[in-house]
C-alpha cells in the first residue's frame, strides 16, 4: 500500500512497484512483457512464420513505392499503414481507439520524402539534429498506457515532451481534447509546424522551449508523455499532472525502461515500471 508523501519529493522516493500486473485501488491493468526493437523485429519475424498456418494476419512488412504523392489520401499508403496497425496490434496494444488513432494519420508525411519507403515499418528513422520519429508501436504502447486511467480513457490536455517531426502529437489529437507539444531544437519546432500545417488539425499547440520546464500557464495535464529519455522524470513535470493523470516517460542511460506515473492524490504519486524501450536522451534548455 503507498504511504503518503507531501511534495516536492524525489522520483526516487515516488512508490515504486514492480514490473507485472499491476493492480491500483479496484482496478488492475496490464503491463506488457519487456519489448525491445530487435524483439518487436523478431516478433515481427515469427508472425511472418506464423501466416502460413494463419492467413488472415496481415503481411507485417510492406514497403510503399518512392514515388508515393504527399498527400494522406492514398490507397497505397493507407494499405500499408493498415498493415502497420495490425503489426502493433499483434504486439500486444489493445485499445482500440490508439489502434485507429495510428491508422488515421499518415506517417509518411512526417519523415523524409528519401525515407517514405520506410515509413510503415516498425522502426525509429532520422528526421535530422540527432533526432529520430519514434517507432509506431511504442507511440501506440505510451498512449494505450496513457489513456488506460480512472475516467475511461477521457483525456482534456496533454502534453509531449519532444515534438520532433510532430508524429505523435498528431496521433495524440485524435484521444485527447487539447494536445500541447514541446520541441527544444527550434529547425524541429519549425519542422513539425510546416508538417502538420496540411493536416488541419485543430486541437495541437506547439511550443519551442525546454520541456523539462513544462507548460505551468497551461497545468494541470490529464496525460503527459516524454519522447525523449532522462535519468529521472522532471519533478516539475509531476508537479504539473492532474490528479488521476497519468505520465509515461523513458528513463535511464544506454538501458532504458518505460516508466509510468500516476498521481493519486495531492502529494502522493505512484510509479511502475513497464519495458525496455529506447529513446534519444531529454536535454535541458534549448537550440
Ligand atoms: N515525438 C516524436 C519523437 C521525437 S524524438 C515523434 O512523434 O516521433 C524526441 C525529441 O525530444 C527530439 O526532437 C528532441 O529534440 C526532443 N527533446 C529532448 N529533450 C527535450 C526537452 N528538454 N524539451 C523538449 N524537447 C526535447
């Protein structure tokens, strides 16, 4: 059982439960198998093997041609990104709403036109600075766990740290109310504005500025999701959760786990620890 804590306190003391099934109050919820890249590819591989006895499954790759129109509407690209969103669905996200979510918005528009092949598969590209567009399924995976909270997955504000190329952020739109973003290179601030601009979404607010600060005018979030990896979560970052919101952020160096923080009350947060996953590393201020 946690024991309450006033704040300021360090993530260190934050409750921390270990991996499995967790179980909060009355309600339990599930936590996946520790999931790397290399093992969603081998994943990935042994669902390859697993068609011939089972034909229904989708092809998991399928690349589409160089020569695909930079618009969302395509037959071809929205075929692939079907594919990609019963890929991430075999491993392991259930929620439907993040599932169609992933299959409305078309994620060739966010990487390189030299790289739109690539778009579908399951793997982080470079969208330049050092700076990758995360991989489809643990966009989806933060979001499921993000959404799985005690109002049904209702969620007004959120905030990214890390907009990048505006991937996620534009998945966010379609289960939150209002997304705010947060990109600390101002070329990749700019980058997301010009990518986002053809997609008209209305409910996204990018800002350039350090994440590891937050959005104080705009707190309390019910969801915040870290793109980017630090050694702790940002006190001020929990500080700036809702009470029943929910966290989801990278932590660690070269070995990173995913972390979930739920704030349960006032001063009392508590903390799991879900998968290995890899980010690029959270800095602080800004370029
Ligand atoms: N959300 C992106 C992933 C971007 S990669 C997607 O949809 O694919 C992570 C991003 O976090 C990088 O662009 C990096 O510059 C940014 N970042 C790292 N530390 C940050 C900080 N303190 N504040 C804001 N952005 C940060």
């Amino acid at each position: 059982m946690s024991s309450k804590k006033p704040f300021p306190l360090p993530l260190s003391s934050v409750i921390d439960k270990s991996s499995g099934t967790q179980s909060q109050g009355t309600k339990s919820f599930r936590v996946a198998t520790p999931q790397t890249a290399t093992q969603n590819a081998a994943h990935s591989l042994a669902n390859t093997a697993r068609q011939k006895t089972l034909p229904v499954q989708p092809r998991p790759v399928v690349l589409i041609p160089q020569e695909l129109p930079e618009q969302g509407g395509s037959l071809v690209s929205a075929a692939v990104r079907k594919a990609m969103v019963a890929r991430v669905a075999s491993q392991g996200v259930k929620d439907q709403v993040v599932l169609a979510a992933l299959d409305a918005i078309p994620r060739h528009l966010f990487v390189q036109p030299g790289l739109a092949s690539q778009a579908y598969i399951d793997a982080s590209l470079p969208i330049g600075h050092h700076q990758t567009i995360s991989q489809p399924y643990i966009v989806a995976r933060m979001i499921e766990v993000m959404r799985n909270n005690s109002r049904g997955g209702v969620l007004n504000q959120v905030l990214e740290i890390g907009t990048g190329c505006g991937y996620q952020a534009a998945v966010l739109s379609r289960v939150a109310k209002e997304v705010y973003s947060i990109e600390r290179i101002k070329p990749l601030h700019e980058l997301a504005k010009q990518n986002l601009r053809p997609l008209r979404i209305a409910n996204i607010r990018l800002h350039y500025g350090d994440g590891m600060l937050g959005l104080e005018q705009v707190a309390p979030f019910d969801g915040i999701i870290l793109a980017a990896a630090g050694m702790e979560v940002p006190q001020t970052l929990l500080a700036q959760l809702a009470i029943g919101g929910r966290l989801v952020a990278p932590v660690g160096d070269r070995r990173q786990m995913l972390h979930l923080i739920e704030r349960v009350s006032q001063s009392e947060w508590v903390s799991s620890t879900l998968e290995e996953c890899h980010f690029v590393p959270l800095r602080p201020g800004t370029i």
